[in-house]
C-alpha cells in the first residue's frame, strides 16, 4: 500500500475543483484547456482555467483526471493553488511545489505531480498559442523511451528541476525507463550529461543565471550573511518585483532572520486573496531556488 | 493496526483458520523439538510430521511420500523447474505460459540467459490457451512444460489433463502450479498426467511459510536446498514442525468441506458479480467465465483506474486488489490482462474480488451497496466517458504506434 499524506487522501476523497468550465456568453474571459497523459499510459489529465483576458489571471481552475489516488489529489491541488495567479505567475509552479502542497508524495508516484505541471504548462501554452509539439521537440528532443513516449528534453527538465541523480528517480517522475527498461542506459548517459553542463555553469558563471533555474544547489559555497541579504534582494529586484509591478502590486525587502524572510506586500498584492500563493509561489519558491531551498518567507 | 475488515482479497493470502492455529501452536510451545534428533523429545515429532504428510496428499490425491514440504509456492515452482531441467540434462527447450505467476516467469527468462529456449504460450481474450499452439511448440528437445493449474488473477482454469497428455507424448516433465486450485478444485494426482505440482499453506487457511511440492514417484528429483537429509534428501533445512502440522490441518478441513464451500462460494461469487454488472455500467468480466475459480471474479470497469477504486473501497473496509499499473509496483498493468489483449480502457480499471470459506452474504450485499456510488464518483472526475475520448485514443496510438 501506498504511503500517502493526510493531505493526499483528503483531495482524494473531498477533491476540490474537478468537472468542466463553462463561460455562457461571460464578457472578457477565456478557457484554457491543457491535456496530458493518455488512457494507455494508466493516467490522463485535462486542465481547464477561467483567465480573465486583461489581466491574464486565473479566475477559476478545474480538472478532469484519470487515474491512481495521487493523480487526482495532484490535479485537485494544482487547481487550488494556480487560482489567482497570472499566467506568468503559474508558469512558475514547479511540479516539486505541487508535490509540497500535498505534504510530499511516495518517490514512485511523484510522476502526477509532474502531470500536473505540464497540463498547467500546456494549457498556457494553447491559450497563448505557443503550440506545445515544437516545445517538446525544441532541439533534443528525441524520443528516448518509447514505451511511454518520454523526449531527451522532458528528461532533462525533470533532472534539472528536482536534482535527479539516479535513472530510477527519473522513472518515479516521468516514467521514462520503467516500460521495457531498454533507455536505461540512455537515461544514465543524460543524467552524466546534465551532471557535467551544471558543473560547467558552476565554473563560467560568476552571476545568478536569470532564464536557467539553478542546477547546482548542493554545490555551493555557503553564502555569508551580507552575501546572502544582497542575494534575496538582487533576485526580488530583478526577477519577482517585475512580475509584481505589472500586476498592480510589490515587494519591499523587511528583514531577513536566518533563513526567514520577511517581506511587506504592497500596492494590489497587499489586498489581493492570493496573497498567499503570491508569497508561496512567486517569491519563496524563486528564492529557494536561487538562494537556499531552506528559505520561508513570511508578509509582515 | 486494522483489524475489522470485508476481506475478498484471498488469492492474496488468508486467514489462518482458528482449528489450524490451535493444531499448530503446541509446537511452536511445548512440542518445539527437532524431528531428526535422537532423543525422544525431538524425535516423536516425526509422528507429526508424517501425519500432516498423510493429510496433504489426501487433498491431492497422491501418495505420502511424493509431498516434500517447502516454504512457499515460490519454492516449490523454482524446485520443480530446477529439478526438471537437472533430470534431463540433454534437452534445452522449455514450455511455460505468458500469464503465469512471477515465481516461474522470472525463473525462466533467468534460464533464457543461461542457454536455455523458453516458449511462452499466448492466451486468449478469455484468457484460455490454443492447445494447437501447445502441440506446436513441442519438441523432442522440450525438458518441461510448467503451467499454472488456475489464474490467480482472473481465476480461469487450463485444461490441465489435455495439455498434460499432450507434454506425456513428446516425454516431456510436466509441472503445474496449483497454488490457486488446491482445496477450490478436487485433485487426483493419482490419475492424472501431471509430474509434479505446487501449493501453498497460506492461500488455504495456513499461515506463512509453508508449502509442499508434490513429485511423483520416479521422477529423477534434484534438491534445490541442499545441506541436510531431511524430506528423504530432497529438501535440506529442519523442518517447519508448527508450519507442517498446520499445513496438514488446513489440508484436511479443506478437503472436508470442499464440495459445500465451493458451492457457496460460487453462489455469493455469482450474486456479487450479477449484481454489480447490472447495477453499473461499462464494466465487464475479465476471463473464461465457464472455466474459472468457484471464488475469484475480475471485473474491468471502464474510463476509471484500479488503485482509485482500491482506496475507496478501503474506506468501507473492504480489501481487494486490482492490476493496474498504479498497484503493480511496475508502470504496466498486469502482465495477465495485458496477454490477454484487453483494451487500455478496461485494463487499468480491473478489480479483482477473491471470496473464502469465511465469506459472508452479507458482506457480499455491502460491496454490492458501495461499489456504484464509488464507480460513479470516480467516473465524474474522468475525463473519459466513452471509447471514442478523441485526444487520449490519438495520444495513445501515437504512444504505441
């Protein structure tokens, strides 16, 4: 049996936010509609997202998931936490962040949080009419296991966003290797390969990266505290107040204790109902990834 | 720990039966000897032991000294092919089933590796074998046919005594485990082509960790645990006093009660399975249903997954089990059903009840209460509604061109 959180069985049991959406002649929004996953597989899910067109933020979020206990509490949290946010905004929930919500999921089933992210991923993506076929097969992306149809660069990703070291992590998160076992290798031969790429941004980088998520948390130098104040407040700056700002919102640096970090939301977000996921998603998440992934921030 | 529960998951394992813990128990206390010692105390044990041995080939028809205790099924498959291949050391070629329990699939790609051809006979949609293909696949060169009495999976029965006379024809060893079919089907190994047969004291009221391989006499037997004499050199290691006394009570009652329990078991098997086809639908029974176990149904229920239904029904306290990928440990669904060429909508949607001695009516009427509310939640949250989902059958033709 599976060890599920108290968190997972209830979304399973009480699921929030699941059916349809329908917008019966409602003015000024559009439904975005986001499918993964298929039948064979054993798991599917449709997305569906309520954005109101002037401002690009989710106004209601619903889903439409077959499949095992954790991919249905996986979709019914994605719903709960991308509501409110911009599109901006939810691009940036990691399928980590959706497995935290839910209090953690068994390593072999963290592959429905990674169905959530990228029906979220591909619903953005059809509504800004980005078509999703040449985002995945962006330069590398061949096919590397067939069984359940998984490219060179979805392996990737899900290496570099959850600092995979072994191809049976890779299976727990994206099934890749777990059909015919064949791509094994192949799954080692990328992980050795992404392992050496962060090392090399190690060496040649001496700022943060902004576009490229930091690969190389376990690696680092502990930051000194002056270091580390002007580390939040750089990527606040640079990369979380002009989210904020074109929002109607911002952000001021409060105090930083150890790893907490406080923070005084202004302008729309101080109002805003989704001042939490804002907190949440937007600014810890970014600072875990590019400070320290002990960092909790907390409004004052 | 959870103790109260409707249990229809006995493919699994059961309970052990309150006469067979009450047979056992003096030897795990008082009688806690070793038979092979020369004192008394250990060696009136024996009495024991052969008594139990008497009782487990009266269920089987066989005669005392063809039983040779084991600890498990899995052991007694691993020793009957192991023995099979050393006693005829010339011949390379194995046949086996495509649905057949891990303990012999594994065992067989393992030879697969060390110069051994195996093949792998297919199923039907019914789960049934083509004898022709059997008859195909035979060779002089064949060493053993091993095939499973009855699924543990669909509960569907093979024809057991024409596979077998066919195996006799090309002097081949045949093996079949039983593990399912001993004490739900009534045995003479006496009369029957089969050489040597597995079982397993769990899945009939026994605890864990005991098992009998039966081998009939002249077949040129190889141990596979070797290190001591005991079970006339067949099987080395002291034996399992308490598991062996218990093995031969559980063999007893279920050869008393046979007859009347298969008939109940049937009856509230069929009254499960005829209600809920009725009451919900787009679901099916995976399997020959002509030829199947008295106690086992498997039923595919469409546009929804397995372990989701699993975990509802754990709610009402009702075990049972499923092959979808989810609950397999892999990402594949069960190896069975797949053989068995079911379509992708029912195959990660099947449930499997597994009935007992023990089961009551009403227990059977609550599953039969719960089930359609759980089916139509589940089916609400699906995507899915019908065979023609458009994006998921183009997605998955693309996934497995």
């Amino acid at each position: 049996m599976w060890d599920y959180t108290e968190k997972v069985l209830d979304l399973f049991y009480n699921p929030k936010n699941q059916g349809e959406i329908t917008i019966a002649g409602e003015a000024g929004v559009k439904v975005a509609t986001g499918e993964v996953g298929s039948i064979a597989c054993g798991d599917a899910l449709r997305l569906h997202l309520k954005v109101e067109v002037a401002t690009d933020k989710i106004l209601d979020a619903r889903f439409q998931t077959f499949g095992c206990t954790s991919a249905i509490a996986s979709s019914s949290a994605l719903t709960e936490m991308v509501k409110g946010l911009t599109l901006d905004q939810a691009l940036l929930v990691t399928n980590q962040d959706i497995a935290n919500y839910l209090g953690g999921l068994p390593e072999a089933k963290m592959h429905c949080s990674v169905m959530g992210q990228e029906a979220l991923e591909a619903a953005i993506y059809n509504y800004r009419g980005i078509p999703l076929a040449s985002h995945d097969e962006d330069d590398e992306g061949a096919l590397i296991c067939t069984c359940f149809s998984i490219s060179d660069s979805k392996i990737r990703r899900v290496i570099a966003e959850n600092h995979l070291t072994t191809a049976e992590q890779v299976t727990n998160y994206v099934k890749a290797g777990g059909g015919c076992g064949s791509c094994l290798a192949k799954i080692d031969d990328i992980i050795n390969e992404v392992k050496q790429e962060n090392a090399k941004t190690t060496l040649h980088s001496n700022s943060v990266p902004n576009t490229q998520k930091s690969l190389n948390l376990g690696q680092k130098k502990p930051l000194t505290n002056v270091q580390k104040i002007a580390l939040i407040q750089k990527v606040l700056d640079e990369e979380v107040r002009p989210v904020l700002i074109a929002d109607g919102g911002d952000v001021e640096l409060y105090d930083v204790e150890g790893d907490k970090v406080k923070v005084v939301l202004q302008g729309a977000c101080s109002a805003c109902s989704s001042s939490t996921a804002t907190l949440k998603i937007a600014i810890e998440a970014r600072l875990r990834d590019r400070v320290s992934p002990e960092i909790i921030v907390e409004p004052v | 720990m959870e103790k109260n529960c409707i249990y229809l998951d006995n493919n699994a394992t059961t309970k052990v039966d309150p006469q067979v813990l009450e047979a056992m128990l003096p030897f795990l206390t008082d009688y806690y000897g070793n038979p092979s010692s020369m004192h008394s105390f250990g060696g009136q044990l024996a009495k024991n032991v052969r008594i139990a041995r008497e009782q487990v080939a009266a269920i089987l028809g066989a005669e005392a000294s063809e039983i040779i205790f084991t600890s498990c099924g899995s052991e007694g498959d691993n020793a009957a092919i192991r023995a099979a291949l050393l006693a005829q050391p010339e011949k390379r070629h194995i046949i086996t089933t495509q649905v057949e329990h891990p303990a012999v699939l594994s065992v067989c790609k393992q030879l697969e590796t060390q110069g051994y051809q195996v093949t792998y006979l297919s199923v039907d949609g019914r789960g049934q074998l083509d004898l022709n293909e059997l008859e195909a696949s035979l060779t002089g060169n064949t060493a053993l046919v091993t095939v499973m009495y009855a699924n543990n999976e669909t509960g569907v029965i093979f024809p057991i005594e024409e596979i077998g006379a066919r195996v006799k024809e090309y002097g081949a060893l045949f093996h079949v485990d039983a593990v399912q079919a001993v004490g739900k089907i009534p045995l003479n190994l006496q009369t029957s082509t089969i050489d040597m047969l597995t079982m397993s004291g769990h899945k009939i009221h026994a605890p864990k960790g005991i098992g009998a391989l039966y081998v009939r006499r002249g077949v040129r037997f190889r141990p596979f645990l070797i290190g001591g004499h005991q079970e006339r050199g067949r099987r080395a290691g002291t034996e399992n006093v308490p598991g062996i006394v218990a093995l031969g009570k559980a063999a007893e009652l279920e050869l008393l009660h046979l007859d009347e329990t298969t008939t109940r078991e049937r009856k509230l098997r069929d009254r499960l399975e005829t209600a809920l086809l009725k009451q919900i639908p787009d679901c099916e029974v995976n399997g020959d249903t002509t030829q199947r176990l008295p106690n086992t149904t498997n039923i595919g229920f469409k546009y929804i997954e397995g372990e989701a239904i699993l975990l509802s029904l754990n709610k009402y306290g009702i075990c049972a089990s499923s092959g979808s990928a989810c609950t397999s440990g892999s990402l594949e669904p069960s190896h069975v059903l797949r053989a068995m060429g079911l379509p992708y909508t029912t195959l990660h949607g099947s449930i499997r009840f597994s009935l007992c001695r023990y089961t009551t009516e009403a227990e059977i009427e609550q599953v039969i209460a719960v089930m359609p509310e759980i089916i139509t939640r589940l089916r609400a949250l699906s995507p899915f509604k019908n065979d023609d989902a458009g994006w998921l059958q183009q997605q998955s033709q693309l996934t497995h061109h």
